[in-house]
C-alpha cells in the first residue's frame, strides 16, 4: 500500500501519453520513480540545490524573403501563358 500512489501517478501519466520522472530527496538519499530513459535529461544535483538552469543559446531564426511573382515574360517561357 505504501507505493499505491507511485503505482496510479505512473498509471495516470502514461495513460495520457506523458512520461515523467518522480525526484525524492529525504535524509541524505535520493530516489527515483518514473521512466528511467528520462533520466538523463533531468538535472538532478540542479533541482536539489536549486540552482539555476544552464544556460542555453538558441540560433536566431532568419526571416526568408518574401516570394516574388513571376513576370509575363517567365510565364510565357514556362508555357503558363500562351504565346500570341
């Protein structure tokens, strides 16, 4: 009875289609709950001692040009507008 919680929180999370990690520090221990594959995304040492996040730099996002419309003369040459 004592891990029913545990057992129904991963039921619930994985009937919706999460996957979760469950953290718990108590008197110098550590356990861990959950899906393991996620381990190693977590920053374990960063949530118990609450430090900040790293730092993360993203490249920046270049507008593209906007499209041109083709001029009568390429419409001809591509055969879109029928030559008189």
């Amino acid at each position: 009875m004592k891990r029913l919680h545990i057992k129904f929180i991963k039921w619930l999370s994985n009937g919706f289609g999460y996957k979760i990690v469950m953290l718990k520090a108590k008197n110098g221990t550590t356990a861990f709950e959950g899906d393991r594959e996620l381990l190693r995304y977590v920053d374990v040492s960063g949530y118990f001692f609450k430090k900040e996040p790293l730092k993360r730099t993203y490249p920046k996002f270049i507008e593209p040009e906007p499209i041109k419309p083709l001029t009568p003369e390429q419409l001809k040459e591509l055969g879109i507008i029928p030559n008189n």
